[in-house]
C-alpha cells in the first residue's frame, strides 16, 4: 500500500467545466489526488472519464478550470506527465515498427531538431523489455495483436520517465493475461512513487486495483480513498438504477477484493 | 538513334525532368496525406487552384508563372483552410465539408476562365491548358521554380521529419509531447498545396489529386518504414512522370498529363495485385495453402480416430480429390472395397498413421 502523503498532491484541479454542443459534458470538478497512488477513475458511460483526462492534456478545450501538477500548471510540467492513449485512437496500419512507436515517447525530451540515436532505441528497447514485448521490438504494429498493441502503447510512456501518467482504459479488449502484466507493471510504478490516474471500466476489478478512486458522472460523485468511495450508495448515485444488478454481488464483490 | 535524338530535345528534356520533378514532390507529400487519410485534400486544394491562376491573370494580365503560383497557392490554401473550418464548427463530415468546397471553387474558376475567354484578350491563349496541363509548354525558368520549390519542400521534411510522422500517427499524443500540432498539421497541408503548384503545368489541376494518391498508395504496398514508403513514393512518382513523358512524346499528341496518371495507376494496380505480404494474389495463395493444409490435417486426424467407422468415410469431391493427394503423397493407400455399403476402403500407410498422430498430438495440445 501506498504512503499518502498529504503534503505533496500530484494532481490537482479546480473548477473544470467542459461541454460539447451546449451540453456540459464535465461540470465544475474540483478534485486533488495526492502522489504515489494508483487512482482510478469510474463512471458510467457518458459520464465524461475520457473528456476530464483528455481536458486535463489541453486535448479537449474547456470552459474554465485550472489544473496543476504536482504544484505547478500542467502547461510548465508536460516533461512530467505521461499519457497512454485508447488503443483504438490511431490507425494501427502505419508503416512502422514496435519499437519506432516506443521511441515516439521521447520526441518531447529531444527538443526540435534532434533525432533519435542508439542511446533512444536502447532505452525504448528497455521499455519494451518491462512489458514483455522485447522479442516483437522490429514487428510490424499491424501485426500486433489488440493486448500486444496496448503493452506498447503502456511502454511508449514508461520512457518518457514521467511522474505522473495518464491511462485511459488501458485494460479495454486485452484478455486477462494482458491485463494481469500490465497491472503489475501498474503497480510497479505506483511503488517507485509514481502517480497512476487510470480510466477503469469494470467495476468487478476496481476494488482489488486501486487504492484511491474518483466516481464521475459529468460531477464529481465522490473522490478519495478507494474503500471510502467505493460503496454502495456513491455507486448507486453515480450509475442511478443500472446498479440493481450489483447489490446481490456486493458481499461476493468485497470479499473478492480483500486479495492482494 | 531516336533515342539519342529525343534525349537531346528540348521540349523532351524539360517535360521529363518537370515529370520527375513532380514525381519528386508528390509522392512523399501524397504518403503523408493518404496517412493522414486527407487523400482528397489534395483533390480539393487542386480544383481551387483554378479560379487563383485565372485572378492571377486578370490582375497581372499575363501567364507570368510567379502570379500563377501566387494565386493557386492562395485560393488553394483558403479551399483547405475553409474545409478545416467548416468540419471543425458545423456538424458537416470531411467529406461533405471537402465535396462543397471542391466544386464552389472549381466552378468559381471556370466562370473567371470563360470571363476571360469572353474579354477576347490576346494573351490569354492556353490558360485552359492549367485544367489537364501542357507539359510540352514548360520552359526552362519553370523548372527553376518547381526545383526550388521541391527542395525547400523536401529539405523541410527531412529536418521535422520527427514531428511529421508523429503528428501523422498520434496527433493527441503529440500535443502531450508539447508539440504545436496546429503549425505541424497546417504545413504539412500547405506543402500539398505546393506540390500541387509543381503539377499544375504538367498534369493540371483536374488529374493533380491522382499523382498525390497513387505513388503513396502504391508505396504503402511495398514498404514497412514510413521512411522506405517516402522513398518508394517518390521513385514511383518520378518512373511515372518519366515514362508518361516518353511515351507521350513517342506517340506525338498523346497528352502527356493523362499518361503519367496512367502509369502511376497501372504501377499501383501491379503493386495492389503483387506486393509481398500485401498483395491480393499473396491473399489468395496463403488462403488456398492454409486451407489445403487444414483439409490435409482433417482428413488424417477423421482417419485415424474414426477408422473403426467406415459411415465417417468423407465423399465429397473436394475431398476426394484430397484423399488422391494424400495417396499420391504416400501417406494413403486404398484396399479393395469393404464389405459394408460406403466403406471406401480408404486407410493409413504406416507415414501417414505417423503423420496423423502429429496431427493429433498438435490439436490436443492447442485445444488444452
């Protein structure tokens, strides 16, 4: 488990209000969530869980708000932030290799004029080793199967070095040895104190993943520690009557998570 | 002989070396466009150019290949910029959004051309040769200016060829990287727009969209690097400027514009059929293999787990035909027939009850 340390906030954001076509899509979200946890972010669909990371990036234009990373605005600590992507995002027939995509990662740190040499393969190659993907570095990216392309994606931003990393669904479409590596690898990091903030689609996993969660829908339903937030009446305002189904499994559910 | 003549002809010397020259420019501008799925962009931007090269005229008077280019490069970048503004704020799709401006443009253009056909000015002779281009008019100062602009075009690429390629894979991602992917984005769109202005006296602004898709997408066949793709791009853009040239000049009066998008489309034709991996007839062989291959498996591993039943004894003709394979291959023999109706008398010669326990072994293993 990790250390909160309440001093040090990894994230913090106030007053973010987003909208798409006059519809508020994120209304006034105030949140901190402090450094070295594994945070996850849960709602229903629509709820805005992509739109705030991606707001959060400047990739989404927002009405107002301010965010600040680890004390400072996000716009001075880009060098900082990594971010992975829905896997679905880019076309994955570009002419290039797994291991081109990885050293993509460490464009921002080269500067404009600078091109990668054989100190940035070598450390791209290094991140491809950490997700298990070290053998498929020269393979084709369409030729790469969905769980693969996501441990690439995964790696890409481990090279960036960064303190605090966004993911956003990252366990979408992989089977559950993909999602198992990446979840250590996840958790690997959280405990080198980094900051994961992870959009998180699967309510049956949230309890055993995460240590700090965020329940959205298009307002912050509750934020804070995972076992404060993750009840039954936070989860019944966030998802209104879809979570019938979840209440017969809630005792089955929280004994599940008791594993570590 | 005729060889040497022609390679000594002037006209023939500048067409060739303008058709290279557009190949040059077009194919690897053309790979970023098709990557970055704006194939048409280069259609749309080339239409506009129309209705600039006719005010250029109106304003200069003359064919002056400086106020052409000025005029196409504005009214083609303005197609491009309206196109982007209209998807981003109204609900209109790309396509839409690129079919609209194409065609107000283009049509923009040709009522300013039959205005100035109207006006009865001398000088005007030819201004409709910019819709399917005259090569045989390029002069020397042309090429000049094409050559400039290629380089500049080219030497650009090369020294942000890191933040094009990023930008075209992952723009998003870009951004987080602290990239200004509005600039990336608007000059990988403009540096189309020049090429169009190297095509426009060769192939003219009607045919200029094929020789920004056909090279990239037959270059996409071939290669596995976004760098080999430019590289092959470009050749395949200079082999059909060049032999689109020749063999316009061979024929004498063959347009020469029509030709070179000719070729470039019989190259991607061969390309879309052959390339190794890509390639349709690849396609088609690997599925017959594979499937040949599983009918194979199926028939040893029916045979030898149902020999004892003779009614599993297959009689279609594929596999039949299978069956006869297998025996010409030694793994089969057939006895006389059985006793039992539909005992085809089909068994397993001792390599082919080897082979099929392979067969077995490897499915019971995949299966568990």
């Amino acid at each position: 488990m990790a250390i909160f340390n309440p001093t040090d906030t990894a994230l913090s954001i106030k007053n973010l209000t987003v909208s798409y076509h006059n519809q508020p899509v994120l209304w006034d979200i105030d949140l901190d969530i402090p450094a070295g946890v594994m945070a996850g972010i849960v709602g229903p669909n629509g709820a805005g869980k992509s739109t705030l990371i991606k707001s959060l990036l400047g990739l989404v234009p927002s009405l107002s708000g301010e965010v600040m990373v680890h004390g400072r605005p996000y716009a001075t600590q880009r060098k900082r932030v990594g971010y992975v992507p829905q896997r679905s995002s880019v076309d994955w027939d570009f002419p290039t290799t797994a291991l081109d995509v990885v050293t993509m990662g460490l464009y921002g740190r080269l500067g404009w004029l600078k091109r990668p040499g054989q100190k940035e393969r070598h450390e791209a190659q290094e991140a491809l080793e950490m997700v298990g993907m070290s053998a498929l570095a020269e393979r084709q990216i369409s030729q790469l199967s969905g769980g693969q392309q996501q441990r690439v994606f995964l790696a890409r931003a481990l090279v960036q070095q960064a303190d605090v990393y966004f993911l956003d669904e990252p366990m979408a479409g992989v089977d559950a040895t993909t999602e198992r590596a990446i979840i250590d690898i996840l958790r690997r990091l959280r405990d080198a104190g980094k900051t994961l903030i992870v959009v998180h689609h699967d309510l049956q996993t949230v309890r055993t993943y995460f240590d700090w969660l965020l329940l959205l829908n298009v307002r912050v339903i509750a934020s804070g520690k995972a076992e404060e937030v993750f009840k039954i009446d936070h989860l019944r305002q966030a998802y209104g009557g879809q979570i019938a189904l979840l209440n017969d499994n809630e005792s089955l559910m929280f004994s599940a998570s008791k594993v570590k | 002989m005729v060889w040497l003549e022609l390679l000594s002809d002037y006209t023939f010397q500048n067409v060739v070396i303008g058709a290279s020259l557009l190949g040059l420019i077009s194919g690897p501008l053309g790979c970023f466009a098709v990557l970055r799925r704006q194939s048409l962009l280069g259609d749309a931007i080339s239409h506009a150019a129309l209705p600039g090269i006719c005010l250029s005229f109106i304003i200069t008077g003359s064919r002056d290949i400086g106020g052409i280019i000025m005029g196409s490069l504005i009214t083609g970048s303005a197609a491009a910029l309206i196109m982007l503004v209209l998807t981003r704020l109204s609900r209109l799709k790309t396509d839409a959004a690129l079919g609209a401006c194409l065609s107000i443009f283009f049509a923009v253009g040709i009522v300013l051309l039959t205005y100035i056909q109207s006006t009865n000015n001398a000088s005007q002779g030819g201004l409709e040769a910019f819709l399917f281009g005259q090569a045989a008019a390029t002069l020397r100062s042309d090429l000049w200016v094409m050559g400039s602009i290629t380089l500049v075009t080219l030497v650009l690429l090369a020294v942000f060829w890191k933040q094009a390629k990023l930008v075209t894979f992952d723009a998003e991602y870009a951004r987080t990287l602290g990239m200004p992917i509005t600039v990336i984005e608007a000059s990988l769109t403009a540096m189309v727009a020049l090429a169009v202005v190297v095509g426009l006296q060769m192939v003219g602004v009607i045919l200029m969209a094929a020789m920004i898709v056909a090279p990239a997408a037959a270059a996409r066949q071939w290669s596995r690097h976004l760098g080999g793709m430019l590289t092959i791009a470009a050749g395949v853009g200079i082999v059909s400027g060049v032999s689109g040239a020749t063999i316009s000049t061979l024929s004498r009066g063959l347009a020469t514009g029509p030709l070179i998008v000719l070729t470039a489309t019989v190259i991607v034709l061969i390309s879309l059929a052959l390339a190794p991996g890509r390639g349709l007839l690849w396609g088609v062989i690997k599925h017959y293999r594979q499937k040949s291959a599983l009918q194979k498996q199926q028939l040893l591993y029916a045979l030898y787990k149902h020999s004892a039943d003779p009614s599993c004894a297959p009689s279609t003709l594929g596999s039949r035909r299978m069956l006869n394979k297998l025996k010409q291959q030694g793994y089969l023999s057939r006895s006389p027939r059985g006793t039992t109706p539909g005992d085809d008398g089909w068994g397993l010669t001792a390599q082919g009850q080897a082979e099929a326990r392979r067969v077995v072994a490897a499915f019971e293993e995949l299966a568990s």
